[in-house]
C-alpha cells in the first residue's frame, strides 16, 4: 500500500495551497463579517482551473482525478470555508450531476460555461418538511405542452440568489414517492422563480444561503435532468461527491485550528514556561492531531474509492461523520487553547469553531450519517452470508444490488 500522493496531485495540492495562502486567507474574516459573497474567490477558481476539475476537458474539465479534487477543497477550506463550500456545491453537487446524469447536448450545452466560471451552480433539494426525510418534497412539477410547471419551496439553498442554474427536484407523479422525483436545470432567470434573502447564520456566513421560490415556473424538456421520476437517485447519487467534499471541507477546518493552536503555544509563555511544554496542552495537540490525520484517511480512502467507480456508501458516509465530529472537537480546542484570543472574533480561531458546525449538518446531519453507515454495514453481513466487512473494492458500480437506489440510502427516505 502507498500512502504517496502521486506527482501530479501534490503539483495540484502545492498551487491550491498557495492560491488559498496567498488570495483567500487574507480576506476570510472580511467577507465573514460582512457576510459577503466572495465572487473574487469563485472568479479566481474560475481562472485557476479549478471549476469542473475532475470533469473531461472536451468540456472545459482538467480531467483531475477525485483525490486531486480533494485536496483542493481541502485547502480552500482551511483558508475560507466559505469558499470551500462554493467550490463543492459547484463542482459536485451541480457540475458533476450534469457530467454523470446529463444528454450529450446537456453536458456539451451546460458544462464549458460552468468550467469557465462564467455561470454558478447550486442543488436545490431540502424543503421545509424535507429536509432529513428528502423524499418527502413537496415541490411539483405538472405536465405542460413543451415541458413542465414547477411549484414550491426549497430552503437552505447554498449559492442561493447568486447562481445561475439550479438543479431543483420536483415531484412529478405524487402518489410513487421517492419513485416519482425528477431532477430539473432551472435558470435564476426564469420567471416565475425567486429567492428569500440571505439567511443569518452561525458560520460559513459570506456563503449565500436562501430560499428557493417557484411560482408556476415553465421548464422545457431540455432541462430534465436524466428520465422523469428518476430524480431522486440524482439526488443521492450526487450527494457521494458532495460528501466528500464537506469531510475535505471538515479537514481543512480541522488543519488551520491545529496550526492556530500550535503556533500560539510555542510562541506564548506563562511565566517562564511555554505553553507548548505543559503536558496537558500537548495532549489537546496529541489528540488534535491523531484526528486530523485519522479523518484524513478516511477522507482520501473514500475519494480513491469514489474515483475507481466502485460504490463507497459506507466509507464516504464513515469519512463525513468522522472529520466533520473530530472538525467540531478540534475547533473548541483550539478555542481553549489560545485562551481570550480563541474568544476573540476577531482572532484566528472563532469562526473556524463557527465554521466547523455545519460540517455535522448539511448534505447529510449525523445521524443520518450512522443511519447509512449501520444500513450498510448490516447489508453487508446479509449479503455476504455473515461475513464481516466484505471489501469494498469488490463493489463495483455496475452491482445491481446497489444500495443507494433505495430510498433508504443517503437521506433518510421513508420505510
Ligand atoms: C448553511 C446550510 C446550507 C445548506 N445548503 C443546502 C443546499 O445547497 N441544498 C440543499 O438541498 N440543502 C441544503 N441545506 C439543507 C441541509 O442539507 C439540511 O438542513 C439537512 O439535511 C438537515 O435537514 P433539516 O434541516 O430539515 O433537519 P431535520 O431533518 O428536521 O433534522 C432535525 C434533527 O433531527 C434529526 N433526524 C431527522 N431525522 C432523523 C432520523 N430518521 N433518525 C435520527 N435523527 C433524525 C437530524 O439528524 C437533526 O438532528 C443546507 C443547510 C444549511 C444549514
């Protein structure tokens, strides 16, 4: 087993290191604190070639392999998880579900423009009763001559107002549940749809957050995403990459606390003594960093796996619990560990510790991270005639006992 990044990730790993170092450190807390939605960032994502990265280059992709991805968000986020989150939501939850679900005239019509940065996605799933239980939407979508009618309500929706094309799933046949969602491209500009206002909220507070209005809102056929009533396995399926981002996200977050608490107890004394020479504080180091890395593994394991095509449920959805819980923990001890400067909002630590909580949240809360961690793991020893974790590089993608097809799988889906 090597555990080396090849070559060409740690050249893609060093320039987004130096990208967030240098243009989206410095202005983190401003955009924070303003709450203002950092289009500079997404701009220089945009020139970097990072929008799209894993996506072919026929459509304006880099051809990056998903590990690479990773690392990128990874960075980016411990610079601005702001800016991590952007980045994910475009890159997995939107750009990607057009590469893998799309027409040919879809992904050639959609896909270069979101390369180039000259359009924003965003995924516009949860709903007021729908939030856990995604299978519950309320939104519809009824037949019309040419295409469909849409009316509803998303809410909690990242890039909200600020994208350009949201991928909204709609109920197109009620009465089949899960069986009867499908995913459609609506443009910000269509009439009919409108967004609340930003909403406030404890971190990650320059990224846009709003509702989603559709009032009778007219797609054509060319904006259906994938088969009619298919929409919900878009869903979930998207949700995979989307995962992994927020544990990179959680990475990220979790490597700029342990930093923070590094530098400043080698640099600060009480007394004569430096703060980094007591013992219990080189335990909250010790503890922080056996996460860290633990998270990390998870984390990199579940984007190897993702990238070989072979279905990772369990293991995305064990890095995403993980990273995002040690994220969380790490951030208030890096809290503690600076003391009144961990306090201070305008220190370097008091919206990671914000940040960080998020991470536990969205694309998944959790609990329904073990809700899909255990439904797999008990899967596993069924199907496996009691065997304990059968490995999951022999679950190919092409399984046609795939899990995630069931509304169990991802959110938590009704019984
Ligand atoms: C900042 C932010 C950005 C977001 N961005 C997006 C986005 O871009 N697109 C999008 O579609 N959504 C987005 N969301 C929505 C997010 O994915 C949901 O908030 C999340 O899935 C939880 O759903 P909920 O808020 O309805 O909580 P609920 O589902 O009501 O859950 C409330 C609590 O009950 C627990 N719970 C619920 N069901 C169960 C169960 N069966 N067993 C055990 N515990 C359970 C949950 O774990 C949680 O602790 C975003 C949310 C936030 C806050």
């Amino acid at each position: 087993m090597d555990f080396r990044l090849s070559e060409d990730q740690r050249a893609i790993q060093a320039a987004a290191r130096e990208l967030a170092r240098t243009e989206f450190a410095p202005h983190a807390a401003e955009y924070d604190r303003s709450h203002t939605f950092p289009r500079r960032n997404f701009e220089l994502l945009a020139q970097g070639g990072y929008l799209g990265m894993t996506l072919p280059s026929r459509y304006g992709g880099r051809d990056a392999d998903y590990l690479s991805y990773t690392l990128c968000v990874e960075a980016f986020s411990q610079a601005c998880a702001t800016t991590g989150v952007i980045f994910e939501v475009h890159n997995s939850l939107h750009s990607e579900a057009i590469y893998n679900h799309g027409s040919e005239a879809q992904r050639e019509r959609f896909l270069p423009p979101l390369c180039r940065g000259e359009r924003l996605g965003a995924y516009a799933l949860t709903e007021p009763n729908a939030g856990s239980d995604a299978a519950a939407i309320q939104t519809t979508a009824v037949r019309a001559p040419g295409g469909w009618r849409l009316t509803g309500r998303k809410v909690f929706i990242t890039n909200g107002g600020q994208a350009d094309e949201y991928l909204v799933y709609a109920s197109t046949s009620p009465d089949c549940g899960s069986h009867g969602i499908t995913c459609f491209i609506v443009a910000q500009d269509t009439p009919g749809i409108s967004f609340g206002p930003p909403l406030e909220k404890l971190g990650i507070r320059a990224s846009a957050t709003t509702d989603v209005i559709l009032e009778d809102v007219f797609v054509p056929d060319d904006r259906v995403l994938g088969e009619v009533d298919e929409g919900y396995k878009i869903a979930l399926r998207t949700l995979h990459g989307g995962r992994i981002g927020i544990a990179a996200q959680a990475v990220g977050i979790l490597q700029e606390s342990l930093d923070n608490a590094a530098r400043y107890v080698l640099n600060h004394k009480e007394g004569e003594a430096r703060l980094a020479d007591r013992q219990t504080v080189q335990w909250h180091l010790a503890e922080m960093v056996t996460n860290l890395e633990a998270a990390r593994l998870l984390l990199y394991r579940a984007s190897w796996l993702h990238a070989q095509g072979i279905r990772a449920t369990k293991e995305i959805s064990m890095a995403k619990l993980f990273a995002s819980r040690v994220a969380m923990e790490g951030t208030l001890r890096g809290v503690e560990l600076l003391g009144g400067d961990g306090y201070r909002s305008d220190g370097p630590q008091e919206r990671l510790m914000r940040d960080a909580k998020i991470t536990e949240i969205y694309e998944g809360t959790s609990e329904v991270q073990r809700l899909v961690v255990a439904r797999a793991l008990l899967g596993e020893y069924q199907d496996g005639g009691g065997i304990p974790g059968a490995r999951a590089e022999h679950r190919a993608r092409s399984d046609s006992t795939r899990r995630e097809d069931s509304p169990h799988y991802g959110a938590v889906g009704p019984s």
